[in-house]
C-alpha cells in the first residue's frame, strides 16, 4: 500500500524553479530517503508533501489524502520534523513533550505512559526536568523526534534531521527509525549526507528539483558506468586541478582528502595518474580500485545529464 504518492508535482518561485515535475511512490512501513546537497529542492518537497504548502502543479497524496484538499487530513495523520525545529528552550524536555501533546490533542488519558515510553526510546528519562536549551545537538535531535512522534503518526518526515549532529548521536537517531518501522511507520528522511542514505530501503538522487534515479542503494549503484580509482596524494586539491586538466575524458572528483577518478580503463587510467602527478610532483601514498559510494554515482548520474543536456 502507498504511504505517499506524487504525479508532475511542481513547486515555483517566480523564475525558480524548486520542485519539477515530481513523480514518485513511497510503500508503507519502509524508510525512503530523499538525497542531494542544499538547493537540490528536498525541503520544499517536504514542504509540499506535509501540506504546509501548495504546489503550483501537479498533485500529492499521503495516507491517501490530498495534500491541498484534505490538509487537515494530512495534518492529522504525519510528524513532521523540520531542519529548525521548535523546541522551547525555557521549558524542559517533558514539558516540550506535553505542549506538542496539547497542539496534536493527544488525550490526557494515557498521554503520561505515551510520553514516558518516548523518553525511554530515545534515552531521554534522566534529561526530563532538563532546560531542552541546556542539552546537546543530538539530544534535541531526539527530542523532537519525540515531540513529532507524540501523537502517533502513520507518516513521519524529517527535513535532515542529523545535520550537524555529531556521528555517535546520528549512529542512535538511526537506531531509533529502525525501531519506527516496526511499528508500520512510514519515514520521509532528507539527507545531503549520502553515506547515511544508505540506511533506508530506497532513495532518490535529487538535484535543482528533478530526480536523478530512485530504487534500493545497491540498485542506484548499478547505475555507475566504469570503474572508481581511489587516489590518496599530497595536496589532494591541487592533485584534482592537475588531473582535470591533463585527463579530460575520465571523471575526477576531490572526496574529502582523496580523489576519485571514474574510467573505463582502470590500468590505463592508472599509469597516466602516476606520470601525471609525479610530473607535478605531488607524491602518491595509495592509488586503487574502489567500490563506488552514493556519492560517486551521483557525480557520476549528474554528469552523463549535464553531457546528455
């Protein structure tokens, strides 16, 4: 059964366009993640999808409400957890809990139970009489996992909800999804961290607000034509520049403090490396074949569109 399903959904402002032509199914119960660096459209796509705004084209559906003409419906029936969310700073932990509560109108009865089996999820009993503006990153991270789960919700979104949170706590936010889909939750999750994207069943590559591809991580790596070198140098940098210049044709790609060279010809492509940079002298520690990351197929999907274009 579709938890979410979108046809041409298109978001505009003025000239820019946001979202474009969206088209996509997200099946009940499964974690889908949405992926692509800031600017690629992924918030306003939340936006859309959690009925906080009106497409300018095309339609949405989630738990089989439409997004424009039953609202309140989809309101109703999602958590929604944006990249800034509201917590308190001056209440604490459980009275964050309970005033989300009171907005969702969660009945008194039983809500206490309901509110200690969130802080027990995500390790947040000790911190209940806690100032949520005295806790760390990834606590409130947690804590308004909890708020936005309080009411029970088929469908959960969250806008990056590990952005700037220390790995160790985005290692527990996973933890607890994973616990989510038990229950028959549906999780939206946007993230430009394409490792993490890993973790959920399917993504989708997003970019200027069009889809790049979607299916399972280990079907969109599939989708990556030749072979990834990995290359560990001095000035990795300055190594990149070089290379993409003197290459031309294979794909370079500077990947934190490596680079990645995309071929057809991975022997080839390597004596050529070599000489070239040895000829920068710049001094190679390592250069071999890798399995590629989401992030090399992105590179690499974005850059057969942009030849195609």
């Amino acid at each position: 059964m579709e938890a979410i399903r979108t046809e041409n959904l298109t978001k505009t402002f003025g000239e820019l366009t946001a979202v474009n032509g969206l088209t996509l199914s997200v099946e009940e119960g499964e974690i889908f993640g949405l992926v692509g660096p800031d600017g690629a459209g992924k918030t306003t796509t939340m936006r859309l999808l959690a009925a906080i705004m009106d497409p300018t084209s095309g339609n949405a559906w989630v738990t089989g409400h439409h997004t424009v003409r039953e609202a309140k419906a989809v309101s109703s029936a999602i958590g929604y957890m944006s990249q800034r969310f509201g917590l308190y700073s001056d209440l604490t932990v459980a009275e964050n809990i309970h005033f989300y509560a009171d907005i969702y109108g969660v009945p008194l009865r039983g809500r206490e139970q309901k509110i200690e089996q969130l802080l027990a999820f995500g390790n947040l009993t000790p911190f209940k009489k806690r100032l949520a503006g005295n806790l760390s990153g990834g606590m409130k991270q947690k804590l308004g996992l909890a708020c936005a789960l309080i009411h029970t919700p088929k469908v959960l979104f969250l806008d990056e909800p590990t952005n700037g949170v220390d790995p160790s706590s985005r290692r527990d936010f996973w933890r607890i999804l994973y616990h989510l889909l038990r229950e028959r939750v549906t999780i939206f999750v946007s993230t430009a961290y394409l490792d993490e994207a890993e973790r959920a069943n399917r993504i989708a590559l997003m970019h200027h607000g069009e889809l790049l591809a979607v299916g399972a991580p280990h079907e969109v790596k599939k989708l990556m034509r030749g072979s990834i070198l990995e290359i560990r140098v001095s000035e990795p940098r300055r190594a990149t520049a070089v290379l993409h210049e003197k290459l031309g044709e294979p794909s370079v790609g500077l990947f934190g403090d490596r680079v990645h060279i995309v071929t057809d010809d991975p022997e080839s492509t390597r004596r050529q490396v070599e000489q070239i940079l040895d000829a920068a002298g710049l001094k190679v520690s390592e250069l071999r074949p890798i399995e590629p990351t989401l992030e090399d197929i992105f590179v690499s999907v974005l850059a057969r569109k942009e030849v195609a274009e």
